[in-house]
C-alpha cells in the first residue's frame, strides 16, 4: 500500500487513509477502508490503477456505489473512487465520456444535444463505469444501445481501446462483470439521433419514464434499487406455491391493481398490502420498502447481519438458484467478522 500512497503523494492524487466510508456511499453504510483514492482525471486513475496491478495490491473499483453493499462491520483494504473523473469530450458524431459521470447527467446532456436512445436510462442513478459493467437499463433502453468504444486498463495494466462488440453485452452483464480485473477510463457514445425525435419529444419521454419510476423506486430510505433483476412480479413468483398463496394474490391484485385504485392511489403508490400478504404467508424479519419487496433498504437501525439475513430469506423465497443483483462488497475485505462469513461464503 505504500507504494500506492507515494505514488499518490508524486501525482497529487488525492487518498484518504483509515477513512470511514459510511457517509459517502450509496446505501449509507461501510466499515473503515484503509486506503481510499480518489483521482481526479483518467490519467490518475489508470496510473493508480496500473501500479495496484504491477504490485499485486487488491483493489476495489467503485463508482457510486449505488449497486453495492459495503458493510459496516468489515474492514477493507483499497478503494480507489472514480466519483471524481468526470470530464467530458466532444466531436463530431461522438461524445468521450469519463467512468465518473453521472448516467443522469449524460441522459440530461442527450436532451440538450437533441439526441434520441438514452431517455430509458433516466433516473438510475449510477456513473458511466458502474453502468457500463452491469450494462444498466430500463423500459428497453440499455446503455450499450449507444456505445461505439470502451477505454479501459486491461488486466496487465495497459490502457486499451475496443469496440462495443468487444465487451458481449446482454441483460445486465457485460465481460466487465465476469472479469472484475478491467478498469473501464471512459465510454464513447454516438451522437446520432437514430430515431429523428424532437427535442420536445425526447424531453417528453424522460418525463414520462420519470413519473413512471415514483410509482416503484423507492425514494426515500437509502436503498440499492431493485435486490433481484428481473422482469417478473416478485409477489407473484413468492405467492406460487399453495392455493391459498395463489389465491391471495389474485384476488388482490384484482381489487387493488385495477385501474380505478391505481388512479386513485397515483399520488402515493404502494404495495404495503402485498407486503403484508407475505408477512402472513412467511416469516420476513426486515424493514421491507412499502414500494416492493424487491428493494433492500436501510432505515438506520439495521445491521450487517439483519441484511446479510435478509438477502438469504428473499433469495429462498423467490428462487433459490436466482443471482442476487446488488453485490456485497467482499473482495478486498483485510477484516471479516466471524458472524459476517457464515452469509457470505
Ligand atoms: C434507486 C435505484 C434504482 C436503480 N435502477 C436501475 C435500473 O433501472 N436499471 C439498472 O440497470 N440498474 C438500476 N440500478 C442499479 C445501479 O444504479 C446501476 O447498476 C448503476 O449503473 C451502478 O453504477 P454505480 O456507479 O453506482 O456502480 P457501483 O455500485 O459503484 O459499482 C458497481 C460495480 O461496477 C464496478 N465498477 C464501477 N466503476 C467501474 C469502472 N470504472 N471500471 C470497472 N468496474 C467498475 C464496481 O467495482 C462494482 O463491481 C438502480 C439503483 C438504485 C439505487
């Protein structure tokens, strides 16, 4: 690590040591991280990047941490942030932009360039980086629609450029998820306005898909968005096995998701009700979203263990051979605590 930090010290690339990341992470939660990095340019970054590989330092690459669980009772070794790697590059047909970006910032961009295919992507609330791994979407936007290159730090630390048909994007994954070695420095994304929509008609749609997240996301306790990725009711998926399970739920969600009490409840939509029928049916000991169940939250009084818990009663309610999307943050752990490791092995 001493490497790292001279290096830092030599380039002006701002660390922090022994630094408590709770309150800088998505999820607000997150033990000691003994070297946090933070450069502030894609050069910084993949010198810090290269060097932690020549010397076969473990790292972990974060972005806004809004997919990933750092726990507060693990001690962990290097994070090197690209929050601060943001800068942005324009010319002709194409737009360069850095790993730290917001995908937001990007979608607002889009808007003001009049350029039409990244209006789904509103509202996640990622970096370019982190969206790029999981190839994050919505409403069958995916954010590889648009790319044309990926620059990235390759897994002997050099800085290379690829096409997008290089990366094997499907739903939610890409090759930067299975192979976790890769540092992604900045994404070239077309400038082409392929569907020939209007400004006006963009800026609609972004509305649009806007409102439609109030009705699901939850948006006020720190969350991780959705637990499991999928396209499928999860009330429906628990609620399958039993006739009584069955029943249940077909006869709610006839009385209550009907267009009539959807109106009516558009001002504050819930799925408390659904909730509570699987409180009644099974054993949840967790603070859940009243927006869905499928969204982990933490309301303060939480801890490592309650959620670690909790992961593992959803997953076995839901479909057992089913990946959990939000990722625990494990990987450059120096400190695991003994009632921590018997969830995460
Ligand atoms: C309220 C809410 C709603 C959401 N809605 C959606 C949605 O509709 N669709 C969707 O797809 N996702 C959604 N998400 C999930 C999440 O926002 C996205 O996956 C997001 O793109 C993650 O970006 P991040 O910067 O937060 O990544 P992080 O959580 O910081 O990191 C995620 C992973 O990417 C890696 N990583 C980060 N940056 C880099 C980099 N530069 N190079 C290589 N690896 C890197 C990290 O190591 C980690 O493994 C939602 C999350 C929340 C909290």
């Amino acid at each position: 690590m001493e490497t790292l930090i001279n290096l830092c010290n030599l380039n002006c690339i701002p660390y922090k040591e022994k630094h408590r990341i709770k309150y800088e992470t998505y999820f607000k939660m997150g033990g000691i991280v003994n070297l946090l990095i933070s450069p502030v340019n894609i050069k910084q970054l993949a010198d810090v990047v290269s060097e932690a590989k020549k010397r076969n330092i473990k790292y972990k690459l974060i972005g806004f941490s809004s997919n990933l669980l750092i726990l507060d009772s693990v001690e962990y070794g290097v994070f090197i942030s690209t929050k601060n790697v943001t800068c942005i590059n324009e010319e002709c047909n194409r737009i360069d932009v850095s790993s730290g970006y917001s995908l937001s910032e990007l979608v607002r961009l889009m808007l003001l360039r009049g350029v039409s295919g990244y209006e789904g992507l509103e509202g996640i609330p990622g970096s370019i980086g982190g969206a790029v791994v999981m190839n994050a979407g919505a409403y069958g936007y995916e954010i590889s629609d648009k790319i044309i290159d990926v620059t990235f730090v390759d897994s002997v630390g050099r800085v290379r450029t690829k096409p997008r048909e290089y990366f094997d994007f499907r739903f939610r994954t890409s090759i930067f998820k299975t192979n976790t070695d890769l540092c992604i420095l900045s994404v070239g994304f077309d400038l082409e306005n392929e569907n020939g929509l209007s400004k006006s008609e963009i800026a609609n749609k972004i509305e649009v898909f806007h409102i439609a997240r109030h009705s699901y996301q939850e948006f006020s306790y720190p969350n991780l968005g959705s637990m499991f990725s999928t396209r499928q009711d999860m009330y429906r998926e628990i609620l399958r096995h039993g006739v009584k399970q069955k029943f249940s739920y077909w006869f709610l969600k006839l009385l209550i998701k009907n267009p009539l009490v959807k109106r009516f409840n558009r001002k504050k939509p819930t799925n408390n009700i659904f909730n509570k029928l699987i409180f009644n049916f099974y054993e949840v000991d967790y603070p859940v979203s009243h927006k869905s169940i499928n969204i982990l939250i933490n309301n303060g009084d939480v801890t490592d263990v309650d959620i670690l818990k909790h992961m593992k009663n959803m997953q076995r309610l839901y479909k057992e051979n089913t990946c959990i999307e939000n990722e625990i943050c494990i990987e450059n752990a120096i400190i695991i605590p003994e009632d921590i490791k018997s969830y995460i092995s």
